[in-house]
C-alpha cells in the first residue's frame, strides 16, 4: 500500500491519546504500567497535515525535560486500521527517546533532515527484525533494503546511517513528504548533568518495557547499550544465555545459614544460596522430526555447560518419569520414547504446578505446532524454536519478545 492509498482511508475509529494507557485500549493486553505512566505523563500536541505534507507523529524533549508527542489525528486514526503498524508507530517513538535521538545523540552541526531520516532507518531495522519482517512496519516508511535505501544493511547505528547519506541528495518522493514538526529552538540542549538525571527514564523504560518492543532477545543489548547496532552482533542464543545468567543473579540472589559444627550453640555464618536450576521443556511430539530433536539437544547441552537444569520432555503433557535433573556439563543426549501430539498450555501448566515459584526459569524448546494459545506465560518463561520447521510460530503471540530461534 502506498501513502496515497493509505491517505485515501476513511478511519472507523477515533484516534485518542489516552486510549494507549487506559485498558481496553490497542495496547491492552501487552502494554503495561511503567510504558503507560511515561505516554500519559508526556505533552500531547495535535496538529494536522495536509495533502501535500502529510505529518504522523513525531517526539521531542522541551526545555523542561518533558516529553513532547505531536500528532496528526487523522492519520493516527487511519493507522488504527493496521493494529501491527499502529502499535509499532508508537514504539517507534519510544524509542527515539530512550536512544537519544532527540537528546543528546544529536550531532552538534548537522543537517536536521538527514539525522531524522538516519535515526528512522536504525529504529525501523530493529522493528522489522532486520528485514526479515517487513511487513511489521508501515509500507510506506524508509527502511534499510526498500525502495530509496535498497542498498543499505540493516543494524547500523543512527551515526553510521547519517555518515552514509549526509551526503546524498534525498529524493522528494511520497515517501519523504512527512513533515518533522519539531522545532530545533525548543529543543532542550542537554548537559552532562542532563544525560545522568534522562538515564534513569532510559532504565524504567528498558526494564518495564522489557521483551515487547523488540524482535527475540536485542531488547537488552540495545537498552543497554543505547546503541542500535549492538543487536546485530549478538547471536540469539548467546543472548538467550546471557539473559538466563542475569535472571539467575536477580532473582535467585539469597543466602542461607549454615550450621555451626564447631560451637553448635551459636548460628553458623551465611553463604550464597544456590539459584534453582534451569527448567528445559523438549518437544518429544510426533511432530519433532529426528534431526530437529538433534538441534534441541545441541541446545541443552549448549545451556548446561553453564547451568545445572532440568530436562522436562513433553507431548501433550509432560513426561514425568523422564523428568530428569543433570547436574552443570553432564548431560549427553535424550533417548526419545512413547511420542504423540502436542499440547503446550496443558504441559506449561503441568510444569508450573512441579516448579511453582514465580521466579524459575522456564525454556519451552519446541518446534511449536500447535495453533492453540497458551492462556499464561509467566515473566521467566522463553521459547526457543528452529525456523523451518515451525509453521504456527505466528499463531503464539503470547511469547513476542520472549522467543529464540535455534
């Protein structure tokens, strides 16, 4: 769809500010408190485009270090009508704050134009899942490998975007008519005390918003990096690894008392208490051809060089008398036994009742052929699939962000 045809919609709903932190909204479910708090604390500004310079949305920070939305009703509305886009237009500006783009990421000397542009490329990239998801983002947008940018890769930073094209001559076509309604005179100049004091809006942002905006694991190298091209760099698994490594010193940190063998009659000293091991649930369904049940165990090997775990098979609930405990670096290989169908929400809940802290970690490693929703995913839950072999990946979108491919 071109920009003239989306032009051309007429909107069912209205589009409304508040609509995006008040549930039942576009974000309920998936949108929750800590994203809501920073859209209705921020400025909402309307302000309509016109035909020939159509306007979205835009974000900038003021002189009082307050977020600034201004947007354009009508269109917003008609975005309403592809919820995908919708959502991601928002996100998109999220993520032009807790970036930098519009603070102190700015270059000192630079053309205004040209850093939006470059700034856009590097959030689409990420939103688009490296092109590999084109259509999760408007089809008349810049993106790297599309149209004007075809030849661009994809995860670079806004820097190295703008060093590329600062010299280009940018074409007037449609799809570079959106009109950057912020005003570079009130824009807040920020200082070194500035950055510190925005860093902790960063971090609320980073940590609530957490697995949600971003495709699989970057969420947490691109926040805490502040830096779009560190997403490229790592491999999904390694980040998979790295997130385990956290959780288990977040969330297990705890000590106990041990007993005083020498003087019984006073408390003994306290040591760091060991975090619980990390629960693997392994597709064992009929659905799991051999040579992806290969590709499972080199994953479950790859995760208990580091972490004892438990190997959980399943089909259409788990297999208890196969539940078994390996201790860091000692498991081999699985014998698969009795297969069947699969049923993810019946084995999730069986799995929940044996480990039932909110807190353990959960790695569901499946090739995900079964189109039924999973009614709860708990925070610490992640699924780990292999691309071509998994046809209803798209039908479980109760683990985006939460989900890995092998």
């Amino acid at each position: 769809m071109n920009l003239q045809e989306f032009l051309s919609i007429k909107p069912v709903k209205k589009f409304r500010p508040k609509d995006l932190w008040k549930a039942p909204g576009p974000f309920a479910p998936g949108f929750n408190d800590k994203p809501a708090q920073i859209l209705s604390g921020a400025k909402w500004k309307a302000s309509a485009g016109t035909a020939e310079k159509p306007f979205s949305m835009s974000v900038r920070v003021n002189r009082k270090g307050r977020i600034v939305f201004q947007y354009d009703p009508l269109f917003m509305s008609r975005l309403m009508e592809f919820p995908y886009w919708f959502k991601n237009t928002i996100y998109h500006e999220l993520m032009h704050v807790f970036l930098g783009h519009v603070t102190y990421r700015r270059p000192e000397k630079y053309d205004r134009t040209k850093w939006n542009i470059a700034c856009d490329l590097a959030i689409n990239s990420i939103l688009s899942n490296g092109g590999r998801n084109p259509e999760h983002v408007a089809d008349f947008i810049l993106l790297p490998g599309r149209d004007f940018y075809r030849n661009l890769p994809h995860y670079l930073s806004s820097e190295e975007y703008y060093e590329i094209i600062k010299s280009w001559k940018i074409p007037k076509d449609e799809n570079h008519k959106f009109n950057n309604r912020t005003n570079q005179k009130r824009d807040r100049i920020f200082t070194e005390t500035d950055k510190a004091e925005f860093s902790k809006i960063q971090n609320d942002l980073f940590h609530n918003i957490g697995t949600g905006i971003l495709p699989g694991a970057y969420n947490d190298y691109v926040f805490v990096h502040k830096h779009e091209a560190s997403i490229g760099q790592v491999p999904e698994l390694e980040a998979l690894l790295l997130k385990i490594t956290e959780l288990r010193k977040t969330e297990f940190s705890s000590t106990r008392r041990v007993r005083n063998r020498r003087y019984p009659e006073y408390p003994g000293k306290r040591v760091e208490r060991e975090p619980e091991p990390v629960v693997l649930m392994v597709d064992w369904s009929e659905s799991v051809k051999p040579e992806l049940l290969d590709k499972m165990d080199h994953f479950v090997k790859m995760v208990n060089k580091s972490f004892p775990v438990v190997y959980v098979p399943f089909t259409t609930d788990i297999i208890s008398e196969q539940v078994t405990t390996y201790k860091v670096g000692t498991f081999r290989n699985s014998t698969r036994g009795l297969m069947g169908g699969t049923c993810l929400d019946a084995s999730l809940k069986s799995v929940y009742s044996k480990f039932p802290g909110q807190n353990q970690i959960i790695v569901l490693v499946s090739d995900f052929n079964d189109n039924r929703p999973v009614s709860v995913v708990r925070k610490n839950v992640f699924g780990v699939y292999a691309e071509s072999y998994s046809h209803h990946i798209n039908d479980h979108s109760e683990f985006h962000g939460k989900i890995f491919k092998i």
